[in-house]
C-alpha cells in the first residue's frame, strides 16, 4: 500500500559532464533517468514512505530502462504506463557552477505528455496519504487535463495535496499562458514549493512574503521557496521563517529541489498531518531536515542515484 503518490513524467536526462558548458558546445552526454516526480518518488521510498508513481513512459529501450530503475528503488510502478505510440521524453542538460540549469527537450509529444484523464483509476490511490505533482505535465494536452483530474480525485479522497512548480521555460511557447495554467493548479493544492530562480515569473514580485500571502489567499497552506546555497524559506499561517542551508562539496545540484521536497512530505507523514507542522518549531526542524536531503543529493552526480536514504539523512545531521 502506496503513503504517497506522485504524478507526473518520468524520462531520460542526458547530462552534459563539462560544467559551465552551454549544450551546443558540451562534447559528451551522460545518460541518467529523471524527470522531478519521478525523483520524489524514488526520494521518498528511499527515506522508507511506500510509494507509487503514476505516469507514462513509451515502448522503447529507455523507457524499459527508466521502469526498471524506479521499481528497483522500490517504488510501485503498477500505475506507469506504456505508451504503444509515443517515445520516451529525452532533456539535454547543462549544468552550470552558480547551480542552474539549460535543458532542452526532445518531447514532440513524448509519452508523458500522452497520457490521458481516462486512462486513470481510483485503484492507483488506493491508501495513499500524499499526493504530489509538478507542472511539465501541464505543459501540454491531455497530460494537463490528467494531471488536473488526478488532483480532483485526490481531493475528493482527503489526501494532502503537493505541488512543485518547476518551471521550464523551453516547454511552453506562451510564457504568459504558462503563468495561467500553472496558477489554475494552486487551488487544488495543501503545499507548494518553488525555486527562487522561478518565484518572480510566478509570483509577480520578488519579495517572499508578499508572494507567499498571494499564494496562501487562493488555497495553499504551506508555501516553501528553495534557495540553492541560502537555504530555504517557509511561510503558512501560523509561522514564517529562513532556515539555512549546509555547506557541502556539490557535484550536481540536479535534483537537489525534488530530495528537499521527498524530505517535506516524509516529514510530514512521520509527524502525522500538515496540521500536526505548521508551526515555527515543527517548520524549522522539517525545513532543515530537508535542507539535508537536498545537500547530500549534490554531492554525486545524477539526479535519483543520489537520492539519499533516512539513515544517511540522520547521520549527515548528527555531523552537521
């Protein structure tokens, strides 16, 4: 039985071993499987929540490989799909020392985005305490309407609704409509955390109080910005605060965003409620644990092969 569900793509990243190399002048490629809900979800199962990922990958070699690495990281992929006609999403990634990144995809459509409302069922819920979801899926049609209908289905059912924005300018020819969509999802959701290299674009102002209350008045509860080497900022109703970050040796800040949130929800879940946390003293402990999920996972390269488990999380803060 899956505590967490999380929805959304699963593909291949092919990562650029030349740090501060743009992609056109990148010599070599690394192969390595991604895609941010996916990277949850395999987070989350590695610090012990059953887990259970819904997407769509296509009937091709990668998409064989990319199935096989999440179910060898225990996650239940009975609800990943295949799709007969659409190839697995490829990003080209350029890794850059400040900690962003250019990615440019190869998804005209890929299967992720493929995959449709009526392809979903109640069954792929079914004990889940957690729901989580980005926004590539909303990128396009009728991976949007899916998306949309999964968090419908997860609301009626009670479950704690997460949301990670993730930004991907490359996906959306309309930034403007972009901004839309993505704020149509907020409602549906209990939690959001975002980027601090994306809240402006979607927040409108670059102060994150301000930001936070916007996006409080319209649902949300928790809103969390990450910040790279700064830390991190949390804002609900009962508390805000800045926790900062660790001073680590970072690798590859790919995926460092999606251990920090597999750290919110496994807390979250561990302390019983969202409830249970939204208060100064549950908020800082919870921020910095995941503070620390996200520091170890830059110190290797790849995004899910440095996804760490409880214990390594323990034994970084017992010596941090």
């Amino acid at each position: 039985m899956a505590l967490a569900v999380c929805f959304g793509e699963l593909l291949v990243d092919m990562v650029s071993d030349t740090a501060d190399a743009a992609l056109q002048e990148a010599p070599r490629f690394l192969k390595a499987p991604g895609g941010a809900p996916a990277n949850v979800a395999v987070g989350l199962a590695r610090l012990g929540v059953p887990t259970r990922f819904i997407g769509q990958v296509g009937d091709d070699p990668f998409g064989e490989w990319l199935r096989r690495i999440v179910a060898a990281a225990d996650v239940d992929v009975s609800a990943l799909l295949t799709s007969p006609t659409a190839r697995t999403t490829i990003a080209f990634v350029a890794t850059r020392s400040d900690g962003r990144k250019d990615i440019c995809f190869y998804r005209n459509p890929g299967a992720d985005a493929e995959i449709r409302p009526t392809d979903l069922n109640e069954s792929m819920l079914e004990g889940a305490r957690v729901f989580h979801c980005g926004s590539v899926s909303l990128s396009q049609s009728p991976s949007r309407e899916a998306q949309l209908r999964a968090a419908e289905m997860a609301a009626a059912r009670g479950l704690l609704i997460s949301y990670d924005p993730n930004w991907r300018p490359s996906l959306w020819p309309d930034h403007n409509l972009a901004r839309e969509i993505i704020w149509d999802m907020m409602p549906h959701c209990d939690v959001v955390k975002l980027a601090d290299e994306e809240w402006e674009f979607i927040t409108g102002t670059p102060d994150f109080a301000s930001g936070a209350a916007k996006i409080r008045e319209c649902g949300p509860r928790l809103v969390v910005v990450t910040r790279g080497a700064d830390g991190a900022y949390y804002n609900c109703a009962g508390a805000q605060g800045e926790i900062s970050s660790f001073k680590v040796n970072a690798v590859d800040t790919l995926g460092a965003g999606d251990a920090f949130v597999a750290g919110l929800l496994a807390q979250v879940l561990q302390r019983g409620s969202l409830d249970d946390v939204l208060n100064q003293e549950a908020l800082d402990q919870i921020i910095r644990f995941s503070n620390a999920c996200g520091a170890i996972a830059t110190q290797k390269a790849g995004a899910i092969p440095a996804l760490p488990t409880r214990a390594e999380v323990e034994q970084f803060l017992q010596k941090h």
